[in-house]
C-alpha cells in the first residue's frame, strides 16, 4: 500500500493525541462506557486471526474494549474532535447529506483541495480506517487512529447520535420512570433523551458486561445478524431513523412501556456495531504486522538530490 499522505495539521492532531492516550485514563460520554465496550468485545469475538495479531501490535496490553471510549477523554483537548462523535441530519430527513450534515474543517474551503474529510462520525470513520491499514504509517498514529475508529463506529450506531433535532436529543429533557436525573454517574443533571439512549436503558438491565455480551452474541447467532457492506452512510440512515422513531416531546417521562419498545432495537446496534467494526478492521488487517520502518529525511533529501544529478535519457 501507497503512503498515505493526510495533512500536517492532521499529522500534529494524531502525533499529539497519541501522547495524550498515553497520559490520560479512559472516561465515557456517548454510548456511555458499557455500550461502548460491548460494541469492542463483539467486534473481538469476530476479528480474524491476523486481524486480532494487528490490534495486538498496535495496542500491546490495550484491549478493544480498553481503548473504546478514549477519544471523549481527548475530546477536551482538542475542541475540533467534538464534532467527530457526531452527525446532525435535520428533523425532516433520514437522508445524509454531506454538505449539509457535515462540517468543513476549520479554515478549510469548501470544495477546495485541501477538503477531503470533513469533522462528523460519518466522514472520520473510513477516514480513520484509511490510516489503520496504512501499514507504512507510524504505529503510534495507527494505534491513535484505532481508538478514533473504534470509538465512533460505536458513536454512530447510538441512534442519536445521528440525529441534529435538539442537539442529538441533549435538548430533550425527560424524566426517567418519574425520576429528573438518569445517569449512573454523580450528577444533578437533568435527564434528557441523549442521556436515555446513551446508557440509562443499557444499565435498566442490570446484567455485568459478561451477561450482557453473551445475550448479544447468543442472539447474533440465533438471528443470523449480518453486518452487512462497509457502509458509515447507510449506517448513519438507520440510527437517524430509529432516532425518530424514538423521540419524544421535552417533558415526556420514559417509562416501562418506551423501554420494553426500544431496547431491542439498542441491542440490536450494539450487534450491529460491533459486527461492523469487525468488518471494518477484518479489511484494513489483511497481512501480519510488520516492523515499522521511518523515513530518514536527511537520506531520503540526499537519495533525491543524487537522482536530480543524474543525467536525463
């Protein structure tokens, strides 16, 4: 594979998030860290077994499921990753549309050269994928671009995650079983339905995340679920849609009925994730991790000015 060539801006951003990946502990906002973590250990239990050999090289004692929910530790570092987690398709569509729905980088015009990734969910993740296979890219910015990767194929099949009506739903207070706060978290907050679908329904079953994990395999296995083609756009449709379905009017309680309605359907995206996620890095590890080998700049500048002497046929 060709050396991939992303920007300098972008080569500071995954040189300077590597650092701080191994500085800071991780923490957990969408999905919350369950979901997160369950959309990791199905994505394992489907690697292949050069797919697994190169997430071991580039995590070491890292797990999937360790690094998952990283990129909201970074996310306050660097305040341009915000809109990674994230797609905002408006209220009267299920259609993603990217200049609508995505946001050009910063002082990057749009259509011009330098805009070929843009800051949502939908566009960062095969632009991730895209450095994770570069096996001629630096490890450490490999491994970086793991943990985005991973991350946000589990950011985008959080329904609301896809949804811009109210911010994603964190503008949609609720109460939860007559309750004004719904986290597992120390928090006063009030609850709203960003907050709901993140984890509050996912902690309603109270199994541990073994329990948890083996249902959503068992129930892989019985239903035949497929992942399906490599599609973040398709992906981002369907959680808009769901999203929809779900919403409900600011004041609403979400009680036992809502939850019995929608938590298959969260089961189901956690499946689903994780299975994407797998079949996203079941195509980018095709060959065995290699010995990284860096550009020496002085030899490669005296290997050119030698081949400029050379004369012309």
């Amino acid at each position: 594979m060709a050396r991939l060539r992303y920007s300098g801006r972008m080569r500071k951003l995954l040189a300077s998030a590597a650092l701080v990946a191994v500085l800071l502990p991780s923490a957990a906002h969408a999905w919350w860290e369950k979901g997160h973590r369950l959309v990791a250990e199905i994505a394992w239990d489907h690697l292949t077994p050069v797919a697994r050999k190169n997430v071991q090289f580039l995590l070491g004692k890292e797990s999937l499921a360790d690094i998952a929910s990283w990129p909201d530790v970074y996310r306050p570092s660097v305040t341009q990753t915000g809109n990674w987690h994230f797609t905002d398709i408006p209220s009267d569509t299920d259609k993603y549309d990217r200049d609508r729905d995505c946001p050009v980088q910063p002082g990057v015009k749009k259509g011009s050269y330098n805009d070929k990734v843009r800051d949502c969910a939908t566009d960062r993740i095969p632009f991730f994928e895209t450095i994770v296979a570069d096996q001629n890219a630096d490890p450490s910015e490999r491994a970086t671009a793991l943990k985005f990767l991973v991350h946000f194929v589990g950011d985008i099949h959080q329904p609301f995650h896809a949804s811009g009506v109210e911010k994603g739903g964190n503008g949609i207070i609720v109460t939860a079983f007559g309750q004004p706060t719904c986290s597992s978290y120390a928090t006063t907050s009030k609850c709203n339905l960003h907050a709901i679908w993140d984890g509050f329904l996912i902690d309603r079953r109270k199994f541990s995340d073994k329990q948890y994990l083996k249902m959503l395999e068992g129930d892989i296995k019985a239903n035949s679920v497929q992942a399906g083609p490599i599609d973040p756009v398709a992906w981002t449709e369907q959680s808009k849609m769901i999203s929809d379905a779900g919403m409900v009017p600011s004041g609403a309680d979400i009680d036992e009925a809502y939850y019995q309605k929608f938590i298959p359907a969260i089961d189901r995206q956690l499946e689903l994730g994780g299975l994407r996620l797998a079949a996203e890095l079941n195509a980018a590890f095709t060959q065995p991790p290699h010995t990284f080998k860096p550009v020496d700049p002085e030899k490669a500048e005296a290997e050119r000015e030698a081949a400029s002497k050379q004369p012309k046929k």
